[in-house]
C-alpha cells in the first residue's frame, strides 16, 4: 500500500507543478498581449489580425474599386500571364515577362536579385535570382527599377505606394496637389483612385503591357473579363484600365493570415516558441520596433531617415546618383523636411529573400536588425545628424536580439503564399517568364 500512497503523492506534486508550469505560460501569453495592445492604434492586439483570402469584405479596399471573387480571380491570371507583355523595347521582348517577374511568391512577393527585371531580362533562376541582360538589350533599354520592389503581402493595408509615398490622392498625399502635374506619373493622382489602384493604373503601361479585345478574346480571357467587369460597357471593359483594376483587387487580397504570430494572435497560443515570444515582447517594447512598424501589416505610412545606402551605390541597372528616388519622400514632395526620408514597409516574410532597404544595401534580417542596433548612418551623402529621432541605438544582449531575429523570420512569416499562384495561365505561357533561359529554369521545355 505504501507504493500506491507515494505514487499518489507523486502524481499530486507533478499535476501541481504542471499546472503551475501552465499557470506561468498562460501569463507570458497575456503579458504579451497586454504590451501588443499597448502599441496598437487601436488598443487592441486583435488590431493585428489581417484576414483570410476568403474574408473580402475585411480587405481594406477603394470603393470605386470593390472586391469581388471574379476580378481578384482575373487579377491573379492577369498577374502571371507573360502574353500580355506586348510593348516591349524589343521583339525578342515580346511575351516574355509579367508582373511576377519582379514579385514572386516562393521570394516574399519580391525579386531574388536586388532589383526586379521584367522587359529585357532573361532566365529565372530558383527565386529570380538568376534574371540577367538580355544580350540584344542595352542596359538603358531595360524596364528596371533603380530602388528595391516592396513586397506585396498586406498590401491592402499601404495608402500611399512606393517608397516616397507618390501615389494616391488621399492619405499622407492631402495637401500636396501642387506637386502632382510635375511629373506625368503622379497626375493620375487626380483620377480619385486609391493609392494602389493609381499606382497600377499606372503600372501596366509604363511596364509595357497591352490590354485589348482582340489579345483579350485571343489568350482566352474574355469570359473572366466578363464576369469582373459586367457593369462596365462592352467598349471599355476589355482594356489596360480595367486590367489594372482586377490586379489590384487581387494584390489587396494577398496576405499573411497563416503565419504564425497571426495563428497566435487567433488564440493558438502554442503557434510561436518560447523563443518567438520573447522576440514578440521585444519587439512591441523595449527594441521600439513597432514605434514605427504599427500597422497591421507591420509597416507605417511614417517616413524617416535611416542613412541606408541607394541602389547606385552597389552593382545595380540604370541606377545613378543623381536619381531622384535617392531623395525618398523629398524627390515626390521637393521639401527639404522630406529629403532622404523613406517609408516604413510591412515585413511579413521578408526573410524570403534576401536584400533589404531600398537600395538593397543589406543582404540578411541579422545586418538589418544589427544596423538599427547600432542607428548610425551608413550612406556618405547622409550624416548622423540628419536621422530620424526615432532611429536611436537599442541596448539589448546577444539572446534578445537572437529571439527578436527568430520572431522577424519565423514567426512573421506565411508558410503558404504558394496558394497566392495559379497552376497555370490560359495562354499556356511559361510563367512568371517565358523567355527561352526562364522556360529552361523553371522547367517549361
């Protein structure tokens, strides 16, 4: 008997110890809710949850433009189909790229490369990382950008695009109207489209895409169109301008909803690690990451000066230092207030690709975080007096910054954005390229 007494006891003591071992992980797990709340908008860590693919009507979205199970279905096709790319500099051009040449999912909605190349470029690589010249293509020629794509995921939540914010009539743009007839680009801020839709009304054009009835009926995309756009009259609704509305539908509904902090913030308080968690509480508090990244997408419309080096200051296409995307939000406003200040991006699954900052002048999260440690400016034309006062050096040991750099990586990142891409495009096209070095990358031939 005297077994079973001690057994007894010894269940009593472990199913105490268990509890209180749960008891602590329960509060660890409200603690950080409690911090979360502190730094959202709104009060509330519930702030933070993005939707799912399905949820449209939670998508933030412009009202001239709703969203639809139709148009971001079209958005997706449009996308990826490389037959549209119908204006390109050159004939060996044609059809050979798309709008994910430059943002591929398996790379964090980004370019593997430093800079995207779509019309001009050739071969893919693993995550396009292997995109070079074409040879019959001049460097001048090429259709690239001279600052580091963003990546697309939670885009919905951005009200101003690119990284001076130059898109979009409303938003942090109120008030700078003045500025907008300047450049032709930025006119279409007075078309009353929200930033996203302005900027790809925009996009598809200066990208060299084509949208008409007859490559529309000849790719086999006349129905979708249809079926997206029935309330716009037959004359206008095969074209570039209702293309580039169905591709933005469908980029507001690309998001982070199966990552795991977005599971632990639904209540699966077992989706990050212990780790993970402290990275969490790092993150929302003493490291002062989300004084700037405090959207629910983890990005601002804040602008600031981190003394990162531009893209002309690395092997890059096309860019030079007289380049007025160096200036950041100043090179769209001309303010002096403004020179040199970039905007906060989101970063979900940005450890899926290397290259960080708009001039992709870091190439891991591990420099990124240990250069806001440090906060001292890398860029010669950038002295130190010129940062943002929010970008002040973080103290903090050798096991906080490795449980924030495992938050940043893993428990930010979506495990799924492969959902986000279609099996195929009706053309039949190779995609993201098609272009003979990209079909023997990517397997097509």
């Amino acid at each position: 008997m005297k077994w079973i007494f001690f057994t007894f006891c010894a269940c009593l003591i472990i199913l105490g110890c268990s509890k209180d071992v749960a008891s602590d992980q329960v509060q660890v797990d409200l603690d950080i809710k409690r911090l979360i709340s502190n730094a959202s908008p709104s009060g509330n860590y519930r702030y933070y949850i993005v939707p799912t693919d399905s949820e449209l009507s939670e998508f933030p979205q412009d009202s001239r433009n709703p969203l639809t199970p139709a148009k971001v279905e079209l958005g997706k096709m449009l996308f990826y189909e490389t037959s549209f790319a119908t204006t390109a500099k050159f004939n060996s051009g044609m059809g050979t790229y798309s709008c994910s040449s430059c943002h591929i999912p398996e790379a964090g909605f980004r370019p593997g490369a430093p800079q995207g190349v779509a019309d001009g470029g050739k071969g893919f690589g693993i995550n396009g990382e292997g995109r070079l010249r074409k040879s019959d293509y001049k460097e001048s020629d090429l259709d690239v950008q001279s600052a580091r794509p963003f990546n697309l995921i939670n885009v919905a939540y951005v009200t101003n695009t690119f990284w001076n914010g130059q898109f979009g009539g409303g938003g942090v743009n109120k008030e700078t109207e003045e500025v907008w007839d300047l450049r032709e680009d930025t006119e279409r801020n007075k078309l009353g489209y929200a930033a996203l839709e302005t900027q790809n009304i925009e996009g598809v054009a200066s990208h060299r895409f084509e949208y008409s009835p007859e490559s529309i009926e000849q790719y086999g995309y006349r129905k979708m169109f249809d079926d997206a756009f029935p309330e716009v009259r037959d004359e206008q609704r095969y074209s570039l301008f209702t293309a580039s509305l169905a591709l933005s539908a469908f980029l507001r509904t690309i998001n982070s909803s199966q990552a795991p902090f977005q599971k632990w913030l639904k209540g699966d308080l077992g989706a990050m690690t212990d780790q993970q968690k402290i990275g969490a509480s790092l993150f929302f508090e003493k490291a002062r990451c989300a004084s700037c990244h405090y959207e629910p997408n983890l990005g601002s419309m804040e602008f600031h000066t981190l003394g990162v080096k531009d893209m002309y200051q690395r092997t890059s296409f096309n860019a030079s230092s007289d380049d007025r995307r160096n200036l950041g939000r100043g090179g769209f406003t001309l303010k002096d207030e403004d020179m040199f200040k970039f905007r906060v991006p989101p970063i979900y699954n940005m450890g899926d690709s290397p290259f960080y900052f708009h001039g992709a002048s870091k190439l891991t999260l591990e420099q990124v975080i240990d250069y806001k440690i440090q906060a001292t400016s890398e860029n010669p034309n950038i002295s130190d007096n010129l940062l943002s006062e929010k970008f002040k050096p973080i103290d903090i040991t050798e096991e906080e910054r490795a449980a924030l750099l495992s938050f940043v990586t893993y428990a930010l990142r979506d495990p799924n954005l492969i959902r986000f891409k279609p099996d195929a495009v009706l053309s039949g096209n190779c995609f993201p390229n098609n272009d003979y070095d990209s079909k023997v990358d990517l397997g097509c031939l």
